[in-house]
C-alpha cells in the first residue's frame, strides 16, 4: 500500500511516501524541511513564524514527492492532526485534504505520539521489524504479526511536548500510564540550553557538550524517582540549574576545574565538531550533570513500568529518544535488570519529528479501521492523547 503523509505538528514540515507491504516499509521518498534557523534566534519555536513556513515549504515538498510516484497508484493520504500547534496542524491537514479530494483517495488524520511509537517498527534500512506487520486474521479483524514476541511493551516518549509511559497491549492499543506533571523532557534540555547560551534546539548542543564533562560534577536532584507513580517533573531540574548557575556567579571559586577542549560528534551523519562556549562557567560539567540527572529519572520509571508491567520490550519514542547516553543507559539497564525483554529505538532520524512515522502510523489506524476517516471529521486537536 502506498501512503503519502504530512507531518507539521510543529516546527519541522515532513512530507513522505511509502510503500507499507505485509512484513516491510519501503521509504520512497523522505523529506524533511527544519525550520530551526528560523526559529534559533527566539530559542524557541515561534508560532505564526512556523505556520507560515509550513505553508511555504508544503507545496514544494509535495510537489518534489509527487514527482517519485504517478498519484493515481497513491492508495492512502495520512495527515498528523495532533497533539501539537493548532495552525501549524491545520497548515498539513488542509494540504492533504485538497490532495485527498483531488485524487479520490482515502485519507487518515494520525496521532502524532502514535507516529512517534511506529518509529520503532522501521529501520533506517527501510526493513518494518517483521513483528510489527498488521495482517488480516480471518474473521477477527486485524492483528499484529509474532505480537508474542513483543507485547506487552512499554514505550517512553520523551520530546519537546510529550514525557510520557505508554503501555502497549499491542499495536493500536494504547494507555499512558504515566506523564510529566509540569515541563516535557526535551522542554527541560532546551530551556537549560537557553540558560547556558547555547543554540536551538538546545537538546543535541547539551548532549554534544555533556560527553566533555564530568556528569556527578554537580549534584542535582532526581525529581519524583521515589514516587509510587509512573509520573515525572522536569521543572524543579530545570529551576536548579537556574540556582546552580546563580550561585557559581557569586562565589566562582566554588568552579571545579573546567574541562575546556572540542567533542567530535556524529550527527545527521556528518561529523560536527561542537567548540566548547567561552563562558564563565562550566559549561560541559552543567550539561553533563543535568543529563545525568535526567536520564537518572527516565531510566528509573521506565525499568519499574516495564516491570510492573511484566514488558516483553521496553521501547524510546520522541526527539529525546536521540540522545544517544539515554539510549546506551535504557539499553544496559533492560539487559541488566529485565534481561528477558527487548529493547528497541528508532534511529536517530527517526526519534526526531519526520513523516515516515506518521505514514506507518496511519496504515495501522486505516488496517484497523477498515477504511478511512470521514474528511469534514479530520480537524487539528492540539491536545489530542491516546
Ligand atoms: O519529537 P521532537 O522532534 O518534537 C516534538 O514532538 O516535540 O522532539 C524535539 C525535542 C527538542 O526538545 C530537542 O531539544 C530534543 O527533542 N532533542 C534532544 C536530542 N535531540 C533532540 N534532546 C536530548 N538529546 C538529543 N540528542
Ligand atoms: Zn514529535
């Protein structure tokens, strides 16, 4: 089945098509167009700057995919309308609205944070995990492939507006058992970035700095890691920062001695070497010790979720999902504790906003619905949940 989807839930506009068969996805076309120089210079996403940027970038990107298939032998159009930024959501449904009415073909609006968890379903190879294949089985409706090998599962979403558990009964079926009472994860990397003079999005420009610093440098606390609940707060992480960095400003010989020098860092495939800021404090250690801090929280939650809730595999979900030390401490702390279950991430890419993963997750919704949503239905909904 070939699916044409758009993602513009916030400040990256994604347009992709894919050929979804039983037991793989073939990524026919990906684009995805950032709009962080955009938005750098406010540290952070500015709302009516995004929307207009979609609508800019929407014609050309669909026209540049449009040019890789004939539409007539498009068979599904899936559209993120939600959670996210309201106009941003509108400016990607309204375009696969028109595409859909023009070409008379089915459409889906998909759940963003659904999308997110179906990245963990495809490989950067473009092979779908063969477990994660819906097929038809017989009268019963639909059902996922091997699901005894996975499910239940509990997956962690952790982006710029989501941190959340989510069990997993099997595809399709879903219930956040847990979520972040105040700031997201991700919110937490970009403000302290902020705080730091570091650029946007602040999340990778932490990571890249904290493999330079020493990460018990500074102790800072683990918010909510004893509650009995799966919930999680970010904000007093982020307010401690804050604190910690007004005191180094008062009494600096409090400093430990800087790490100064230059990380080597992949990303996006390229080699990208990050200068360490000439700041008054120091900045490796800070990013190193919050990170620690945090991935101390998220690790911990998730290893008693997935316990508690006897998890087959433990999966990563949402731009935070990039960090590669979260992803390398999730991995040894299911081998080490739950050793019995699996662990799955996204490729990097592909824990980042892009529209492959709503392409998967709208065949899923459109197998177990049987046929697609009505189109005056499909509306933005910046809160959606599951
Ligand atoms: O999923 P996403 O692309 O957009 C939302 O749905 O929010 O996530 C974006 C978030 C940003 O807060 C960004 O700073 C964070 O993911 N992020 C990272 C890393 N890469 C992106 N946070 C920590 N470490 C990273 N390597
Ligand atoms: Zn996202």
């Amino acid at each position: 089945m070939k699916v044409l989807a758009i993602e513009t839930s916030c400040d990256d506009t994604g347009v992709a098509l894919l050929d979804v068969r039983e037991s793989q996805v073939k990524i026919l076309a990906d684009f995805v167009s950032s709009q962080n120089e955009i938005h750098a210079p406010y540290g952070g996403v500015v709302p009516n700057l995004a929307v207009r940027a979609h609508y800019k970038n929407l014609p050309i990107l669909l026209e540049a995919v449009l040019g890789k298939i004939d539409p007539e032998k498009i068979d599904l159009i899936a559209a993120t309308n939600g959670p996210g930024l309201e106009p941003c959501l509108w400016a990607g449904i309204n375009n696969a609205k028109v595409l859909a009415k023009a070409l008379g073909k089915p459409i889906v609006g998909v759940n963003h944070l659904e999308g997110h968890i179906a990245a963990n379903f495809f490989a950067a190879n473009s092979k779908l995990l063969n477990y994660g294949a819906i097929t038809r089985s017989g009268a019963t409706g639909w059902k996922t492939q091997n699901s005894k090998l996975l499910f239940p599962a509990i997956c962690l979403i952790v982006s710029g507006g989501h941190t959340q558990l989510v069990f997993m009964k099997k595809i399709g079926e879903y219930k956040v058992i847990g979520q972040t009472r105040d700031d997201a994860a991700g919110e937490a990397f970009d403000k302290v970035a902020k705080m730091l003079g570091l650029g946007y999005p602040g999340g990778p420009e932490v990571a890249l700095l904290a493999k330079k610093g020493v990460s018990d440098a500074f102790q800072l606390p683990r918010p909510m890691i004893d509650s009995k609940d799966f919930d999680f707060s970010f904000s007093g992480l982020k307010t401690a920062v804050r604190y910690l960095l007004q005191k180094l400003e008062k009494s600096p010989s409090a400093l430990p001695a800087s790490s100064a020098g230059q990380a080597l860092c992949k990303r996006g495939g390229r080699e990208r070497e990050i200068q360490v800021p000439n700041s008054q404090f120091p900045v490796p250690d800070i990013c190193a010790s919050f990170q620690q801090a945090a991935i101390d929280v998220l690790v911990d939650k998730t290893i008693k979720a997935a316990q508690k809730y006897k998890a087959k595999a433990v999966m990563l979900a949402g731009g935070v999902a990039a960090n590669k030390e979260l992803h390398r401490q999730m991995e040894n702390a299911v081998k080490k504790t739950i050793p019995n279950s699996q662990f799955l991430v996204p490729s990097s890419c592909y824990c980042t906003d892009n529209a492959v993963m709503i392409g998967l997750a709208g065949y899923w919704k459109f197998m177990r619905q049987g046929k697609g949503d009505r189109v005056e239905k499909i509306e933005a909904q910046a809160n959606l949940n599951f």
